[in-house]
C-alpha cells in the first residue's frame, strides 16, 4: 500500500509539473508587423472617405437636376394639355 501511495504522489507531481510550468510558446517574443494598408491612419482615410462621399453626392445632385427638368416639363406639359380643354368638356376630378 505505501508503494501505491508513493506511485501516486509521483505521478501527482508529473502531473503538476506538465500543467503549470510554461512550456516554450509561452516565452516567444512578439514581433511587431506594419498594419496592412487598409487600416492606413485617420487623416489618409478621412481624405479618401470624403472624396467618395463628395464624388457620389455629385452624382445625386446631377441626378435630382434630371428629376426637377422632367417634373417641371410635366407639369407645364399639363397645363398647356388642361389650357386646350374644348370649352363644353367637363372636368372630372
């Protein structure tokens, strides 16, 4: 029995050292690496990000433009058409 005591107590301690002692990962260094160019630093993006922006806003500008002519042109479209109404005809609404 004191055999199996001692046996025990061996292996309880193997067991201690394979658990808590730092294996050799655990002292590697840490090597520093340049960020890649995607996460480049607040004022390159900034710059950019604010081109894209103005770049489409210029779009969506030109484009409400065209929108306003066509609406501007309908309407007066719709007028003139309301204007050469025979006198007799009646408006529905």
């Amino acid at each position: 029995m004191p055999k199996l005591n001692v046996l025990a107590l061996a292996a309880s301690l193997a067991m201690a050292l394979v658990w808590f002692v730092p294996g050799p990962d655990a002292l590697a260094e840490v090597r520093r690496q340049t960020p890649p160019q995607a996460f480049s630093s607040g004022a390159m993006r900034s710059e950019r990000v604010l081109t894209e922006i103005r770049d489409v806003l210029v779009r969506i500008d030109g484009r409400l433009a065209g929108i306003e002519r066509q609406v501007a042109g309908l309407r007066t479209l719709a007028a003139s058409r309301r204007d050469a109404k025979p006198a007799g005809a009646a408006h529905v609404r």
